[in-house]
C-alpha cells in the first residue's frame, strides 16, 4: 500500500490490521495501528522512518518496487524504538553506504539496537537538509517520548513530520484525519496522550510553544502512527496543549478489584452517594480485573478525582490493583484528587496500603478511606453512600 500526501510526498509505511498489544503487552490497540514512513522526493530523495520489524522484509521489497533504492539519497531516522527503524537493517544492507540522519541520542541508540557502523549524520534543531527546492529542518524533540525522538519540517509542502507526537493507534483504510470516524480517532488519540505522553507534558507544551513561535504554516501533520492531520491540523497540537496543562473533566471514576463481591456493592454505592450529591458529575466504576487497563488510565486521565478498591489478601492488594497503581505512578497526573476503600475479613491493610500509593503517585489524597469488615450489610452500604457525598464534598472543599 502507497498513497500520496501531496505530489513528491508519499506515504510508504504499513498498516497493522492485528496488532492488539503494543510496545511488548504493555499498551492495548483494540483498532490495529500504522507505522507510518515517507518518501520525500525532489531533486534529491529522502526516506524517513521505516516499519516494525515483522514488516522489515515486506517493506524493503515493497519500496524497491516503488523506488531505485539507490536512488534515495538520504534516510532519516527519527526514533530508534523499533517500530520506527525495525526495518533499517534490511534497508540499510541493500544501500550501506547512504547516510542516515538522526540525533546525538539517536546515534547511541541505533548503534544500542543494531550494532552497526552505518554513515550516521547527527543534527540538532535548526540543522537543515536541502532537497533541492525544498528543505527538511530538523527539529528535536527530546523525550517525546524518548530522548533520542525529533522531528523535521519540510518546507514547501509545510509538512510537520512529527514522529510519536499527535499520533494514534488506528488501522484504516482512510489515512487522512477528515475521512475517518472523529469520535473514533479523538478517543485514540486521547488514550495515546494518556498512556504515553502524560509524563512529559511539560515538554509538550515547550515544545509545541516552540514550533509555533517560528511562525510557519502547516498544511499536514504526519505522525509515526495512526492517520495524518491535512483538515486543520493544528487542532490536535491545540488538543496536546490542554491536555499537557493537568487536564481533568468533571468525572470521578471508580476502580476496584473484589474477591467475593463486597468491595463492588461499596463501589456501587459510593457511586449512588456521589450523584445524589452532585446529579451533575460524571461517574464511571471499573472493575480493573475485567477491564482493558489502558483504557481505564485513560478515564484517570479524564477525571478530576478516583476512588482506588481493593479487598485485603495477604496484608496486601489484589494484583490487578497492583498493576494499575504501577501505571498512574509512572504516568505522573497532577491535579488529581483521591481517596480507597475495600471490605477485609482479617487483618484490613489495603486501604491503608492504597492511599499510600496514592500519595506516592502524587495525587492528593482527601479523606482517610472507608473499609468494612466481611460482606456489607446494609449498614455498611449506607456507609458508603454517605462517603460517596462527602467525597463529593472534599474534592469541591
């Protein structure tokens, strides 16, 4: 599959219709996704990017019957992680001596990969590579999301090439933005930012600031993954930029893990006691045994406060619990408030257990949680009810 983007700009990558986990099992890609490489051709020829490697052979053989593979000029390679450059290898064995573009920390990467002595060029923001009537400047962009990542904007054509940044993990048969289901792409997009780039939001809004104070326009924004911007293109860099500054709507999302029930009939009344005190609240409960854990740290992402539960079992939490509160650590949401609750039969350690991790994740923790010994009865689940208002309470205090 080739289409073009604008004439002597084409898309050369690969679209994934079965990938369902990303980046080892740790992310959940329920619509596929793309590795998303370019052709750029002028007087001279540039690649960049290339596909994961399952693809490496299919995509070289696939861009020699597009191109002389000799007659690409330059590669480019933006991003080491080997959905970006799992190809490069094969490529760069049919055309050794080419050079390949990259950062300073792409070098120490690509050679950490590959092993290889290939004719790396290193470049930094601002360097830039003529084409002949037109121009690639390259333009780092340093843990977004790895610290070898850039990005290059090529003149002319006013095309962002922007690597991990505004991408999704979508498979489409449509690759530009204003042909395929908006609400589709936007919760993609969202649970991208959430699960990936949430810890670098600073970085986000400084350098998006950054290559908007150059003042250039932009016809195309043409991420690594997922479909390309040409309808307003901006609107996604727009959409990082709330998202970057601590975003939160007006949900509370409950999440638990239970054992024999109870911890869930306390969820479920927290929540009735939340919207008898606030009808106007978004309240979603998730059970994250049972539920696809990228995408509830996407409705973390969304809300304004959590309520962590978890029965005790061992003196501890149960392993689902584990891993989420692994994930929201790492992830690093500001602006977030919280509180635990579970039911124990023994000794009781788990909500205590969860508001530490709470605090270490750096929520802030508003009230010291509710925990019930054995099955609720309906004393405990008035409980409930009554901390689900006064939750309501403490997060608007």
């Amino acid at each position: 599959m080739k289409f073009e983007i604008t004439p002597g700009v084409d898309w050369v990558g690969k679209v994934d219709w079965e990938l369902r986990k990303f980046h080892g099992e740790e992310y959940s890609t329920h619509r596929g996704s793309s590795y998303n490489a370019y052709l750029v051709r002028d007087e001279k020829t540039a690649l960049i990017d290339t596909v994961w490697t399952p693809f490496a052979k299919e995509f070289v053989d696939n861009l020699a019957r597009e191109i002389d593979l000799n007659k690409i000029d330059y590669v480019i390679a933006n991003h080491a992680e080997m959905d970006h450059s799992g190809a490069l290898s094969a490529l760069m064995h049919r055309i050794p001596d080419k050079p390949v573009y990259c950062t300073a920390n792409g070098l120490k990467s690509l050679k950490g990969h590959y092993h290889k002595d290939w004719n790396f060029q290193v470049v930094k923001t601002g360097d830039k590579l003529s084409l002949g009537k037109k121009e690639l400047i390259f333009v780092e962009a340093m843990m977004l999301h790895w610290p070898d990542s850039m990005m290059e904007y090529l003149t002319g054509d006013a095309i962002l090439f922007s690597n991990d940044a505004f991408g999704q993990h979508i498979a489409s048969e449509h690759m530009f933005n204003d042909l395929v289901d908006q609400s589709e792409l936007f919760e993609e997009a969202t649970k991208y930012y959430a699960n990936i780039l949430t810890p670098f939001s600073p970085l986000v809004t400084k350098k998006i600031n950054e290559v908007v104070a150059l003042n250039l326009p932009v016809n195309f924004i043409c991420p690594s993954h997922g479909v390309i911007w040409r309808q307003n293109p901006l609107q996604i860099a727009q959409k990082y930029l709330q998202w970057a500054a601590d975003y939160q709507e007006n949900q509370i999302s409950l999440i638990y893990d239970t054992m024999w029930d109870g911890t869930r009939m306390l969820a479920e009344n927290i929540a009735k006691g939340i919207k008898q005190a606030d009808d106007a609240v978004t309240v979603k409960l998730f059970n994250i045994s049972r539920r696809d854990i990228n995408d509830v740290v996407t409705e973390v992402f969304k809300s304004k406060a959590i309520l962590l539960g978890s029965p005790t079992i061992n003196k501890g939490i149960l392993n689902a619990m584990s891993a989420l509160i692994e994930m929201v650590t790492g992830l690093k949401f500001k602006n977030k408030k919280a509180a635990a609750f579970g039911c124990y039969g023994w000794s009781g350690e788990s909500v205590k257990l969860l508001t530490e991790h709470l605090n270490r994740a750096g929520f802030a923790v508003v009230d010291e949680g509710l925990k019930t010994l054995w099955q609720p009865g309906e004393e405990e689940l008035s409980r409930a009810r009554d901390f689900g208002k006064d939750f309501v309470a403490k997060i608007k205090g």
